[in-house]
C-alpha cells in the first residue's frame, strides 16, 4: 500500500511539473523533482498510455540535428479533458471553458439579476450558464470533467462551504455540494479574490514570484495570497480577507452587516452611499457609472466628492501599508475591473503607503496595477478546478 501510494503521489508531481513547465524534456523532470531518471520514464510511459501528456517534437533551432532518434519534449494533452471555471459577480456570471493544458476553448458571460439569491436558485443560473458555455464549445455539459467557482464573501474552499456571501440569501451553505448536485459535474468552491491570486500565480505576474498579495477591487473589495508558491487560506480555509479588516471604530456600515469595514470606505458601492449628496448618483445605474460620476465630480472641484474620494484613497493606503508591514511581499498586484479607475493607485495613495511601511534600508515591495476584464477571474476558477481533475485523473490511472 505504501509503495501505491508513492506511485500516485511521483504520477500527481510530474504531471504538474509538466503542466507548469511543458515542454519539457524527461531529463529535465528528473533534475527538477528529484525523482530518478528510470522512474521518470516508467512514470511517463504511463501517463502517456493513459492520454493525459503526449510527446512533441523538441524545436531544435539553433542547435546540431541530432542523430539516431529524434528528440521529443512532453507536454499536456489538451484533449483529455474539458474543464470549467466561473465567477459570480452581482450583474453577472463570467464563464471559461479550458482544455487539459489550460487553453482557452470557450468564454460566456451569463446576465442575472443584481440580488441575493437562494442556493438552489444561483446553482440554476450556473448551470445555465454552463450550459450556454458548453453549446458554445459544441460539447455536453456531461463532457467537462470540473468546475472551479468564485464568490465574492468568506468560503471554506477545503469543505466547499460558504460561510457568508453576497450573492446568496443565507449563510453556512455547502455550496460547492449543492453545485455538484444540480451540475451532474465535480463543483469547487473559493473566494474570488482567491481565485484571482490563483490566475496570477498560474498565468499572470506573479508566476515568478513565490511571494506576493493580489488586492481585487470591484463591487468589493478582496485579497489572494501566495506565500512559499502556495495559495494561503488560513486554518479555517478562509483567511486573508482584507476588505473586512478594521480600520475605524464604530465607523461606516459594511455589507457584511459589521461597521468601519475597509470596503465600508472604497468599494464602489460604498463610494455611491457616502456621495449620495453628489448630483443624483446615488439613482444612477450601473453602479460603475455613479462612480465615474463621483470622480468626474471630484476632479472638477465638488468638495463632497473630493472628501469621500480623499477619504478611500488614505483608508485604502492606510490597508496596504498594514498588509507590507505584516507579511513583507515581494510583489502587490492591484487586479480587477475597476482599474480603470485611478483613485486608489494614484501616485499620491501609493507615497502615503511608502510612507507608512517600516522604514529600512531596502525598498518597498513593488505595487503593480493589472487590468483583467472578468474573463480572468472566471480562468482562475479553472485553474483551481484543474488541480482537482489533475489529482482524479492521477488516481484512475491505478484502474486503467
């Protein structure tokens, strides 16, 4: 059984040293994992009769053409399976469908209506825009092997339970259990924010770097994590909530039902309520252009606009600063949407965090601004899914 075991766990580690780093030679694996050149072979011989890489030519430009038997690389089959990744956004739902190797096949975004919704109720519109998803691909619903979901709110991504969320009408679901029930399809559930530090660290800027913070702002505002090149949850699979830190007493009223809330002060929706003086924003719809409103009228002079846009852009440098001063990141990626509204990494909120941190004699960790449209949330979903069906796919070796 032991030797079973390690089996399945050299099979689950070169197939993610292959998915990350493919093509790749098998020399390479060995060197990279510490598992012994004879074992490589026999281990990707099998992955390769169970259809899950394949060999490809090795480009040799620039090099001798080698004699004898030409030189192949391995890679992920993208074929052998489809998997689904979707975000829940409060207008929306952005949908991506990838192949095995993480290549886009299919995108979708599902319209639904901006309110709280019962369990059963948003697993329906998932599955309709799964189902949208999949006719648009030309393959059935039944043909994706997983699908990875972010919420915005505090979820349990290790039991699949949403703890609390603004998408839903109740708190304490087993969400991820009630997807898969009215799916047909292996559901898994993660805070979005989560998910967006995931499509970083698969896809985007942080894949070079084993330590960084990405800070979400949209209709709220959220924190991924990756430290030592893995996700961080905390013990109760929920942690890094940075738009429910504190930081004023007693202060503006948070969707999440407690007060001085840091999305009480920058998100988007909090911008609308505290300008609610400023022309008829507040009616204006959808939210995002009440904000550019609020920022038009900041710019031209409006001292109630100015005030609360002031007031976001300290609170949120306050955020920041408190975030470097406790874990000491390489790297900030500020990501979502909504960068395209500049308040919160104006030059001046970025000094104000500089000036903040504690002052020694090296710099601060860089902070970069990445503008994803809402398809990339929804990849980050996939790339969470896809760990799950690499691990699935790993075992049912063991019966082929």
């Amino acid at each position: 059984m032991p030797f079973r075991h390690q089996k399945v766990e050299s099979r689950r580690l070169l197939l993610r040293e292959i998915s990350q780093r493919g093509p790749v030679p098998r020399i390479d694996l060995a060197d990279r994992t510490g598992i012994s050149r004879a074992t490589v072979t026999s281990i990707t011989a099998e992955l390769l009769r169970g259809g899950l890489i394949e060999e490809v030519p090795r480009d040799s430009s620039g090099e001798e053409t080698p004699r004898g038997r030409p030189r192949v690389d391995l890679r992920i089959a993208g074929r052998a399976h489809l998997i689904a990744g979707l975000k829940v956004s409060d207008v929306s739902i952005s949908l991506v469908l990838m192949d095995f190797d993480g290549a886009d096949v299919a995108h979708h975004e599902h319209a639904i209506a901006p309110h709280r919704y019962t369990p059963d109720a948003l697993a329906d519109e998932v599955h309709h825009g799964l189902a949208r998803l999949a006719e648009k691909a030309r393959c059935a619903l039944t043909d994706i092997s997983g699908v990875g979901v972010g919420l915005a709110g505090i979820v349990d991504a290790g039991n699949g339970l949403v703890y609390w969320s603004p998408s839903l009408d109740r708190r304490n679901v087993p969400f991820a259990a009630v997807l898969s029930d009215r799916l047909g399809i292996a559901a898994y559930v993660d805070n979005d924010a989560n998910l967006v530090a995931m499509a970083e660290l698969t896809f985007g800027i942080g894949k070079n770097h084993s330590d960084f913070i990405v800070i979400t702002i949209e209709s709220g505002v959220g924190m991924g994590m990756v430290l030592g090149g893995n996700l961080y949850r905390g013990t109760r699979g929920c942690g890094a909530e940075f738009g429910h830190t504190k930081v004023h007493l007693d202060g503006a009223l948070c969707r999440c039902g407690q007060r001085g809330c840091l999305e009480a002060y920058v998100a988007d929706y909090a911008l609308v309520r505290e300008a609610h003086s400023v022309g008829n924003v507040a009616q204006m719809a959808p939210t995002s252009k009440a904000v550019t409103a609020i920022l038009a009228a900041a710019r031209a002079g409006d001292p109630t606009a100015r005030t609360v846009i002031e007031r976001a852009g300290k609170m949120f440098a306050l955020g920041l600063a408190n975030l470097v001063n406790i874990f000491d990141p390489e790297l900030v990626i500020l990501a979502g949407e909504q960068m395209q509204f500049d308040h919160l990494y104006a030059d001046a909120v970025i000094e104000q965090m500089r000036k903040s941190i504690v002052d020694i004699d090296k710099p601060a960790p860089d902070v970069v601004v990445h503008k994803w449209d809402t398809f990339m949330w929804a990849r980050g979903g996939a790339a969470y899914a896809l760990e799950f069906v690499q691990d699935t796919a790993v075992e049912a070796l063991e019966d082929a």
